[in-house]
C-alpha cells in the first residue's frame, strides 16, 4: 500500500473511531434526559409510589470507566468528588439509551427513584453502561430556615417574572408572591418531619396532605400547593431543580398563587440530610 493510500485509511479509520466516540457521547447524554424525565413524574417501583423529582446533574467526575472494581469511596476521591453517599450500576447489553432505561425502570427503580441523589455519571463502552448517582457534601453556610425561605421566595419571584415552559404548558410572567407566615411555619415542619423521619413525600406518616397541614395550622386560604426538594444545599439549586422540572415549575409559576412560605431541615442521619419545602397559597 502507498503511502497515499496508507494515509487515506488511517484518516478514514480516524473518522470512525470519533463517529463510534460521538455517537457513544450522545447515547449517554440521551440516557441522563431519559433518566430525569422518568425521575420527573411519579412512578410506582414495587410497592412505593415515589414523588416527582428535580432532575440529575450530569457531573464529569462521575463518569467511571466500564467494568472497573474496586472501592468506590476511592475512586470519587481520586476524581475529587467529595460525596456522602454514591451507587453504581453496571448494565452489560442494552444497544441503545432507551433499552438501557428500560433496564433501570425494570431493576434498578429504587436507585433511580431515590431523592438523596443529585448527580449523575454515565459511561457507555459498546453495549456496557456504567452509571453512578451519587449525593455530594454539603458545602454551603446556610442561615436559619426563615432567612433561605425569603430567599426562596426572592429567587421564585425572579421566576414568575418572566415567561417560561413548563414541561408542554406555557406560563405567561406572574406576579409577586407574598411571604405568609403560618404558610411558612407549615413547610418548616414538614421539611423537618421528612428530615427527622427520612421520608420524602407530600403525604406524612400519618397520612396528611399539604391541604390538611394548612388547614391545621390555620390557614384560611382556599388553595394550596406544595414543592419539595432533598439534598441540595442552597436555595439556588433548589429553584433552578423546581424549574426544570415540569409539575414544580407549574406551581411555581401558577398565577392563581398569591402567597409563600418555605422553609428547610437537616438531620444527619437521614439519607438526603436536607429537606426543602415551599407552600404555595391563595387567599
């Protein structure tokens, strides 16, 4: 073979290396949209119901090579993550990111579907997946919960401001909300219940809804709503989670709301160690 032709086949062997390349790059990005789209409504994964969740961020020091073995606490200090908690699953056949999430839906729900959970990780090699979720350390000073809830409500206001999508609705710029303090004492307590009791869910233990614990606490508003949010450590991350998920970004942005109240808890011994909740209400 020439040296022309040797060139042309070299090139041509470059081609398809970084066509394979860019093609893998796609199916794993297409498998984290899919993966926060079925996170982004309320799914059943055996006998639990979970709720709408805010989706993953993809973060690059997640991506693990396929097949590897070994201590995973390691490996997230060798890329210089500094987590609480991660899960990997390795998939070894699906050919493409929608047969991949079947096989998630189908065994690995639980994993998926878990709040604590707030990145994401994938490397595909072929027909072999490796996937990492993982929760990272709290890193910020936040104040007490009445200080992030006005911040919240600030940063929501921001929202309503302008126009947005909302998943398929459209949602023209909304008023102001206004801070309503039984509203935001009720989301304290609930944020604190899911941190102290390591649930994450609208109705409590005992079986309450947003509606019941308004009215409880006495607020005589005609309608209610109600965002939640886990593991995430500033009230940035969790707006900027709420909008980019369907039905909390319809609350958010619904012009029928007047009024908010939010608050969070920790508890270190819960599996996402921090809880949000916004109440959202209409005198």
């Amino acid at each position: 073979m020439g040296t022309r032709l040797l060139s042309r086949a070299l090139a041509a062997l470059v081609v398809g290396l970084l066509s394979v390349t860019g093609t893998q790059a796609a199916d794993e990005q297409q498998l984290v949209k899919l993966i926060n789209d079925y996170r982004s409504h309320v799914q059943r994964c055996g006998v639990q119901a979970s709720a709408e969740l805010p989706p993953l961020t993809a973060d690059p020091r997640l991506r693990q090579p396929v097949g590897r073995a070994g201590d995973l606490q390691q490996a997230m200090s060798a890329a210089g993550y500094p987590m609480v908690n991660v899960q990997a699953i390795s998939l070894s056949g699906p050919r493409d990111a929608s047969a991949a999430l079947k096989v998630l839906q189908e065994s690995f729900c639980a994993i998926v579907l878990d709040p604590q959970f707030v990145d994401i990780g994938v490397n595909q090699q072929g027909r072999d997946w490796r996937i990492l979720l993982a929760r990272p350390l709290m890193t910020s000073r936040l104040g007490d919960w009445q200080a992030e809830g006005q911040k919240l409500l600030t940063l929501t206001n921001a929202a309503r401001s302008q126009a947005r999508q909302c998943g398929g609705r459209s949602f023209a710029a909304t008023g102001a909300l206004l801070w309503n303090a039984t509203l935001g004492s009720t989301a304290e307590a609930h944020s604190r219940a899911m941190a102290n009791g390591n649930f994450f869910d609208h109705q409590d233990p005992d079986g309450r809804t947003p509606g019941d614990r308004a009215e409880l606490a006495g607020y005589s508003g005609q309608r209610v709503g109600e965002n939640i949010a886990a593991g995430l450590d500033t009230a940035n991350k969790v707006v900027d989670g709420w909008l980019a998920s369907p039905g909390h970004c319809a609350n958010l942005m619904n012009p029928q709301f007047s009024e908010l109240g939010a608050g969070y808890a920790n508890d270190p011994r819960s599996d996402a160690g921090i809880y949000w909740t916004a109440m959202f209400g209409a005198p």
